[in-house]
C-alpha cells in the first residue's frame, strides 16, 4: 500500500486564523475581524452598530450581519482573529519549518480585504498583493506547491453590509474581479485554486439547528447566495483556464459522511435527503455544471424561487470544477426516532455513535468514515480528489521537558492516513493531502488558540497572552517520517 509518487503531501490554513495584522497595509475589514472570541459553551458573536446602538448577534461562519448592521469593533470584546499567529510577520519562519517537515504543498487562503479592501476598488491594493507574492516566492524556494482558496469565510465587510451577504447578484462580479486579478498576478506561481471554502456550510450549519429552529427565509437566502456563489466560482473557472491553461480548479466541501441511527427504511431515507441537500447538492453543481433532479425537491420543501437566468446555467455547464477537493474530520448519524443521546459539532447535529469515540467539542473519530466518502465521491464525479483539511482539534500541554507529546493527534492522522491507502488501493485517484492547521491557529469554530491542531505548537492562549514562539511538537517529526517515507511509515 503505497501512494502515488506525486502524491502532495502537506497542510492546510486559512488567512483570518492566521495572519494577524488585520488592520495594516491598507486591508480592508472583513466579517472576522468584527468576530469575537467564543468557547464550548460560549458562541462567537458579531459585534455591529444598529441604530447608533452597539449590539452583538452569534456568528456562524459565512453568515452576515442583520439588515442596516453597520460592523463595528467593540473595544471592549476580544477578537483573536485580529493579531492570529502573526503569521503575516512570521511567513519565513513558518515556510521554512513546513519545509523541513517535507511539506510539498501548503494550502493558504488569501484574504479578500487585502486585494480589494472593501471589495468593489477598481484597483487593487499593491501592498496586499505584494505580501501574498512574498509568500508564494518564499514557499518556491522550497519547491513548496501552493494551493489557494481565494474566499475562506472572510468576505469584506462592506460588501457583507451592503449586499446582505450574498443577496445581490453584484456579488458575482465582484468575486470574479477579485479571482482574476490574483489569476493574473500569480501566474506561474501558483497552479491549485479552491474557489469558496466549504461552500455547502450555508446550507449545513441551517441543519444544525434543526428545522423547528430555521424558517423557510433562512434557506431561501442560503440557496439564493449559494446560486450565485456556483455561478462566480463557474466564471471564476473559466477564467483561471483562460489566463493560464497549467491552472487547476477546485471546488470545497465540508464533507460530512450521514448515516442512518436504524434500518427504518424511513431513516434510511431520511439520511439520503440530508446527503443530497448538506453535500451532493453542491458538489453535483460544482462538478457536473448543472442542478440536479432532487434540487426541485429541495426548493419545494422551502418554497425557494431562485433567481437563476439562462446565463447563468451556461456559466455553470461551462465553469465545472477540475478537482473535487473536501474537509474530512467527522460522520454524523441520522434518525427519525426520538434519541436522547444527541451531539453537534462541526455544523452537523444527530444521534450518538455508540461505535465512535468523541472529542472534547463533540466531533467524532471516524476513519472508515473518509474511506467511504472517497469511494462514493469518486464515483459519482470520476474527478481526481483531495482532502484538504482533517484533523484533531485538542487542548496540548507543554511537558516537564518542554516538549508536546501529542499521540492522540498523531493517532487520528495515522487512522485517516490508512483510510485513504485503502481508497487508493480501490482505485480512488487521491492526488493530496493537507492536514488542518499544521500549525496551531484560531479556530473558526469557537474562536479558541486552545482547540489545537498543529504540528507547531503556537505560545499563545485564549486571551491574546503568549510570546507567539514555535516550538515543533512529536507530531511534526512523526509527519516528516511520513512525509519521507510516502506513507508507508506509520509508526
Ligand atoms: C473547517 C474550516 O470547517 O474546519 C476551518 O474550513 C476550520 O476554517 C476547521 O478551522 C476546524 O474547525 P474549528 O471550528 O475547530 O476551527
């Protein structure tokens, strides 16, 4: 059981957890910088003037401000997002540990509001651009392959307000400017683009709370955004293809695998439904550049009119993804019966598992779980795959020695990492892997530094205290011996 020899092997972020420096060299704000710092039990909040009153509503990523919100920073609320790792200061160090780790790729987003600091410029900021050049000439050096998601949950702000984030058709252009402009600029430096992360979490974080909870608006402004987003990320395809034919496009979804609590062909069913709206939905528009025949079935069930014109459709025949690129950490188990047993997390609710373990944030361990996505995936699109984000957020503590022994994170990679052989063995083409946050970062979820998932550990806590030193933990030499060894040494 070995991978391919190309396979890329490395680690994945995103701008607003990592970077810092949210305010400097003419970046605009985005949605998470006006986000609070939140716990398990505590949601993160978006913090906006109403009226001249300051207010606060729970943040859910994607999601916008009410309407006539003005964004606005609360001097008195934490927001970790603002200062991350200080990675837009510490780029070199960071490259140049992924690098002795064998990194050969590093999946990065690029933050909106440093290009086009409110969204809608008719130029671009040259500062901003000229950071993420720095980045990707640092990772070349190291023969380092980015791969770019160019929307990572942080919109501009602006434009969130002024267009109900994603309400407007505008948004579209908008988008497609900005992608073009880093197609542009980055030619020949970099080849992977993911055009929005996990695009499907409109719609997954609605099941989250349950329908009782959710109104029909709710899911006719998911469908209604997420219209329009296929159609940017369908133009922004077709442009990659058109200003450099080496580009690869992916789209990227939170892959979550349902399964049903019983054999009632009623759960049965019920988990086919959840399937086909939380994820197939996306990805079949995305990969097969059209909406498929349960869409009707969707729409009906929300009574959602979608503003769709016959341009549109061409644009999404025309602008079909090259991979098909997905986030893996977790299943989740369906069920029409009532269960007491009950758990969320990563924007999926449902009974237990008896047969899986938990996290401490409810997530569970599931390997087998990524091998059967890879095999329904790939048959269903024939389209080479990535995984682009899987890991174990976990509180890591510092030894005697000063070391971090974190064997329960080297555990689960070690699981997910067979998994994947297994899928490969049985003919899935798997061209990558990035692990999430292969250095520790803010997590977009609860806003914590202390639900980890680095190979680096990163000095800083939940409230903004620590010197922001790396120290490489037992898993970063475990990965680099995996690295090194193509996956066949686990141990
Ligand atoms: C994915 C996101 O949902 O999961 C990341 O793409 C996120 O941005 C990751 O950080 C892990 O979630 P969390 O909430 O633990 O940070």
């Amino acid at each position: 059981m070995t991978f391919p020899k190309n396979f890329l092997w490395g680690g994945a972020t995103a701008a607003n957890q990592i970077e810092g420096a949210y305010d400097v060299d003419g970046k605009g704000l985005s949605v998470t910088d006006i986000t609070t710092a939140g716990s398990l039990n505590e949601p993160r909040y978006l913090t906006y003037k109403l009226n001249g009153k300051l207010e606060k509503t729970p943040a859910v990523p994607g999601a916008g401000l009410p309407k006539g919100a003005v964004g606005t920073i609360d001097p008195n609320a934490y927001y970790p997002n603002h200062v991350a790792i200080d990675f837009y200061h510490r780029y070199k160090e960071d490259i140049k540990l992924f690098a002795e780790m064998g990194f050969t790729t590093f999946r990065i987003s690029i933050a909106w509001t440093r290009i086009f600091p409110k969204g809608d410029e008719e130029k671009p900021n040259q500062a901003g651009l000229d950071f993420y050049r720095r980045v990707f000439e640092e990772c070349k050096k190291y023969g380092i392959e980015p791969i770019v998601t160019i929307s990572h949950y942080e919109d501009p702000l602006y434009l969130s307000e002024k267009y109900n984030d994603w309400q407007d058709r505008k948004m579209i252009d908008f988008y497609v400017k900005y992608a073009k402009t880093l197609f542009i600029k980055y030619k020949g430096l970099v080849k992977y683009w993911l055009t929005f992360n996990e695009i499907n979490s409109a719609l997954l974080m609605l099941n989250s709370f349950g329908n009782d909870v959710v109104d029909n608006k709710a899911y006719q402004h998911a469908y209604q955004k997420l219209h329009y987003q296929f159609v940017a990320s369908a133009r922004a395809v077709k442009a990659a293809h058109e200003i450099d034919s080496e580009n690869i496009v992916g789209n990227m979804i939170c892959g979550v695998v349902d399964y049903p609590l019983t054999p009632d062909p009623e759960d049965v069913l019920a988990t086919r439904h959840v399937m086909e709206q939380n994820i197939y939905y996306c990805g079949d528009v995305q990969c097969k550049g059209k909406y498929p025949t349960y869409s009707k079935r969707l729409w009906n069930e929300h009574n959602v009119h979608l503003d769709i014109t016959e341009q549109d459709k061409k644009d999404l025949a025309e602008g079909k993804v090259d991979i098909y690129t997905f986030s893996y950490y977790m299943s989740n188990v369906i069920t029409k019966h009532k269960v007491e047993d009950k758990v969320s997390g990563n924007f999926s609710a449902g009974a237990k598992n008896p047969y899986l373990k938990y996290s401490e944030w409810g997530w569970a361990t599931d390997p087998t779980g990524l091998q059967y996505y890879l095999e329904v995936m790939y048959d269903r699109y024939d389209l080479p795959m990535m995984v682009v984000e899987n890991g174990l957020g976990a509180i890591d503590k510092i030894a005697a020695d000063g070391k971090i022994y974190d064997d329960y994170r080297i555990d689960y990679l070690r699981q997910h990492i067979k998994a994947m052989q297994k899928a490969i063995d049985d003919g899935v083409d798997l061209i990558g892997y990035t692990t999430w946050g292969c250095i520790d970062l803010v997590s977009a979820g609860t806003g914590q530094m202390s639900k980890r998932y680095g190979f680096i550990y990163v000095d800083r806590d939940d409230e903004g205290n620590g010197s922001l030193d790396r120290i490489p933990k037992e898993s970063y030499y475990w990965y680099k011996k995996v690295i090194n060894s193509q996956g066949k040494d686990l141990d």
